[in-house]
C-alpha cells in the first residue's frame, strides 16, 4: 500500500477527531472509578468504559490466571503481551471485550510486589484496592467496565466463592455432581482450548453457568439444567 492510500484510508474526520480527543483526554483519576463494597472483603471497582476496567487490570489479571504468566510466576511485559493478543491486522481485542476481572488479596499483593512502574491506571486502582481493604487480611478485588447485570453476576460469582465457605462448599458440590454432563465438559474445553484458561477451569465453568448469559454464544450450549441448577445457589442463601 502506498503511503497515499495508508492516509487515505486510516484518516477520516472520525478518526482525526478521536485522535486528538484522545490526545485531550489522556489523564485517568480516581474520578472514573467508582467504588463499593456490596459485603465484607469484596471491592467493586465499576469503570465507565471495557477499555478503561481493561487497561487498569490487563497485568494482574494475566499475572494470576494468563496462560502465558499465570499464577504468580513473572510479571507481563508490554512485548509479549502484545505478542500474544495484537491479531495480524493491529487490533488488541483484549481491550474492547474483556469487561470483568477477579482478583484475590493473595495475587493482588504478590503482583503488587513487583509490578512497578505502574501505569496511571494501575495506580488509580490500587490506590483504591488500598483505601478500601485496610485491616482486611483476605478480600477479593472485582473490576468491571460496565453495569451489564450477567457480567456483575459473574464476577460477584467468583468473590463469593472465594470469600464465602459455605457458599464454596456448595458450589463445589454441584460441580461434582455435574463435571461429567456433556455441557459442562463443553464449557471446559472451550475455556481451555479457546479462551487460554489453565487454572480455575471447574470454578470458572460454574461462573458462566451460574450468570446463565452468553452460553450459546461463546460456547454452543443451552445447558438449561445446569443453569438451573446452579441458580439454586441463590435460593438456598435465603
């Protein structure tokens, strides 16, 4: 492609116009963030945009769970992010579709210990990890990057079995009741197969099917009864 062409078709009056809002609009505070604590130990970070809850929790995220970092073993470098996620085309879809992150205090403070430099972002949110955990020895850390109900329900999910016993002890339960359906293993085996998951896979396929959203979607299951069942969950809490 010619150097006319490349201008041609990357510059239009949208794309100006983003790039120097952008430009205008690099500083991140803690005022696009807002924070809660819906039950003790579980901080909820809620983000304006996917973009923004994205960039904030992209390197603790794969830290603890990223296939080619995961458990705490090295932290991201930039290089190999972009090595494993920037398709051939440029685009970086970690960045549009990852709305929701978990992260326990035992990832969160190992990540912490070696993380610097922190970006902006980062710093913002673990200035407010920070604020709200004080004196707390185990809490988990939710961040979304909107108010979609099923990906709150998910990410809730996750803090509770971490934090909750009882609640953990029942989900596990249903997991060994289930892991041999035929839906459940389909669910596993795109999570590890397609979305790169390595640890958490059981903990992770009861989250999606405790939501009950995006099944068919992301992996071509109804798996009614098993929705159905861990929405139990739900009931036995009351």
């Amino acid at each position: 492609m010619r150097a006319e062409e490349f201008l041609i078709e990357r510059w239009t009056k949208k794309t100006v116009s983003d790039y120097y809002d952008h430009k205008k609009d690099l500083k991140f505070t803690n005022k696009d963030v807002r924070v809660s604590q819906p039950f003790d130990g579980c901080v909820v970070l809620r983000y304006r945009t996917v973009p923004d809850a994205a960039r904030s929790f992209f390197r603790v995220a794969e830290y603890y769970d990223g296939k080619h970092y995961g458990s705490g073993v090295r932290q991201v470098s930039l290089p190999e992010f972009l090595d494993n996620w920037m398709d051939r085309q440029g685009n970086v879809d970690y960045f549009k579709f990852w709305d929701g992150f978990n992260i326990p205090d035992r990832a969160f403070r190992s990540w912490l210990k070696s993380a610097r430099p922190l970006s902006n972002a980062e710093q913002v949110m673990v200035d407010a990890v920070r604020k709200n955990t004080q004196g707390q020895k185990k809490f988990c850390v939710i961040g979304v990057g909107s108010d979609d109900p099923d990906t709150i329900r998910h990410e809730m999910f996750h803090a509770r079995y971490y934090l909750d016993s009882a609640f953990k002890t029942a989900v596990d339960g249903l997991i060994k009741s289930h892991k041999n359906h035929s839906d459940f293993k389909t669910i596993q085996r795109v999570l590890i197969k397609k979305l790169d998951y390595v640890n958490h896979v059981d903990e992770e396929t009861a989250a999606y099917l405790y939501a009950g959203s995006q099944l068919k979607l992301v992996f071509g299951v109804d798996a009614k009864d098993l929705v159905k069942a861990f929405r139990e969950l739900d009931k036995n809490e009351s």
